[in-house]
C-alpha cells in the first residue's frame, strides 16, 4: 500500500498486540503464569527496599543503588505485564496509537536508566576495593545522587529521542504487533516509510548506551581483579568477589539479552525469539535481580528476615 505524497499518512489509530501465544486455551495459564511472576517481582525488590531503608547496616553507597535497581524493576514489569494482562482478562488485545507510544517511552526510559545504574554500581565497587581510604570522599552522598541525577538525565533523552524519531514514521497498512508490548523492532516492521534512519538511530545510540557503560565497567572489573588478587587472606578474597559477583551477574543477564535484542541492523523479521527476549528482559531480570542479591549477600538476608518478623537491627 504506497500512500500519498505530502500528506500526513499515519492512519492507524490503534496496534493489535497479538500477545505471546495465538492458541486461546493455553492464555488462561499464561495469565497466571505472568499473575504470579508480577506479584513475586514486586513484592521481592519491594522487600529489598525496604529491607536497605529500616536497617543501618544497608545505608551504604552499594545497596542506596541496589535500592533504586529494585524500583526500576518494579517498573519495569509493571510497564509491560499489567498491560498484557489485562488483555488476556478481557480478550481485547488492542492498545490505542498514543499508550503504545508511551508504554515505548518508559520502556525504553527505564531500560536506560539500568545501563547506567549498573555503571554507577560498578565504579562504586572499584572505589570501595581499590580505593578505600578516599571512598567515603569520593562517593558521598552528593556523588549518589548527582550519578542517579545524571543516569536519570541521560536515560530520560535516549527514550525521549527515539519516541520521537518513531512518530515520523507512517503507519498505514498492517497494525499487528508480533509482541505482548509495544517496542520499536516490531513497530518498524509495521511501518508502510522507510525504516532506516530510525533502524541506524536505535543501533548507534544502542552502541554509546550499551557499548560506553560495557568499557567502563569492564575496565573497573580488571582494576578490582587486580587488587583483589593483591590480598593474601582467603577469606578476603571470596569477600571481595561475593560484593562483586552479584552485580556481574546482573550485569551479564542484562546486557546479553538487551544486545541481542536491539543491536541488529537491517528489517530482520521478527520472530518468537524476540518474544522470549521479551519476557526475559521485562520478567526474568526483574525476578532474578532480588535473588541474585539476597542469595549472595548475607547483610541483605539478615536485613530481609528482620523485615519479615518486624524486628531492626541493634547496631
């Protein structure tokens, strides 16, 4: 369908998101499947959080980011999933051309804000390990803040640039996303003008979102192996590498499955695969994220079990 020159040919007011299964008895398992993981996401990063915010132990520049990945992953999840159930409940899979946008923006913005959160929490362990004495100068909490301040700063421009870069497209023909959200492979498949500039924007500024915050941490990660390595204790050792193991941890799920997902030039079709990308980026990493952290972290453990039975630490 080629439209016409010189006028405004975006005429499709609302995208039919055809979910993650075609096959209608299958759904109700979906629904509760997704039900349950959303509950647990939440309520275990809302535990986390509240766990770093009554104990003392936790007031520290790692867990006060810890604390802000746990409300991003709420939000995350909630971006996606609450939206995708509601279709499943109501058999009504289609989502109006302004919330697709929006639900694409904060996507995209707190997937942003991850990148640069999990930076910020790799030059903190590189501080913490490789320079202690001047730690408390260099990451006060001033320095916190004017991190998450500018991680916020710059997440908030990446999604903002490509909602906007999106709305020049025209979308005349097919409105079925191949997704259970809105995200801008799929919508770029859907799209009746050229792709191209806007398949180059998500790869170059996918590049500087993901490839920047990979170097920094990586060359982080080499210095603190490198002390690491320095201490003779044993026990020091495995301390150091527990404080850090979670995050990379973290840091590999994240990256992996972002880069597999956006850094692919050209109109690729898309397929099921993308789907399971999906939900790992907007289920998995949110539920892994708590497990991870509390699994490895004995201080995080102890402040979670004093949460549940209501009772604060004495020191």
């Amino acid at each position: 369908m080629e439209p016409e020159s010189g006028t405004n040919r975006t005429t499709v007011t609302e995208f039919i998101l055809l979910g993650l299964l075609e096959t209608e008895k299958l759904q109700p398992v979906v629904f509760v499947l997704f039900l349950f993981a959303y509950l647990v996401t939440v309520g275990g990063n809302l535990s986390i959080l509240a766990a770093i915010l009554v104990e003392p132990k936790l007031h520290t520049p790692m867990y006060f980011f810890l604390g802000n990945l746990s409300v991003l992953d709420v939000g995350c999840i909630t971006v996606t999933v609450p939206a995708m159930l509601a279709h499943l409940l109501s058999h009504k899979h289609t989502i109006p051309y302004a919330a697709c946008l929006s639900q694409l923006f904060f996507f995209h913005l707190l997937a942003g804000m991850d990148c640069f959160l999990l930076t910020a929490m790799a030059y903190d362990r590189f501080l913490a390990i490789c320079r202690p004495l001047t730690y408390s100068i260099r990451m006060s909490q001033t320095v916190q803040w004017i991190l998450v301040a500018v991680s916020w700063a710059c997440a908030f421009t990446n999604a903002l640039t490509h909602t906007v870069a999106l709305t020049t497209l025209n979308f005349c023909g097919p409105n079925e996303v191949n997704h259970f959200y809105c995200d801008l492979p799929q919508l770029f498949q859907l799209s009746c003008s050229s792709t191209r500039l806007n398949e180059l924007l998500l790869f170059g500024v996918g590049f500087i979102m993901a490839g920047a915050p990979v170097v920094l941490i990586i060359t982080s990660y080499i210095h603190v192996a490198a002390a690491v390595l320095q201490i003779r204790s044993v026990e020091g050792r495995k301390k150091a590498f527990s404080t850090c193991g979670s995050h990379l941890t973290v840091v590999c799920l994240f990256y992996g499955s972002g880069i597999f997902n956006y850094m692919r030039l050209g109109s690729e079709e898309v397929s099921d695969k993308d789907k399971g990308v999906g939900v790992f980026n907007t289920v998995i990493n949110p539920i892994l994220n708590p497990l991870i952290y509390s699994l490895r972290s004995p201080d995080v453990q102890g402040a979670l079990w004093r949460v549940l039975v209501g009772r604060r630490s004495l020191t």
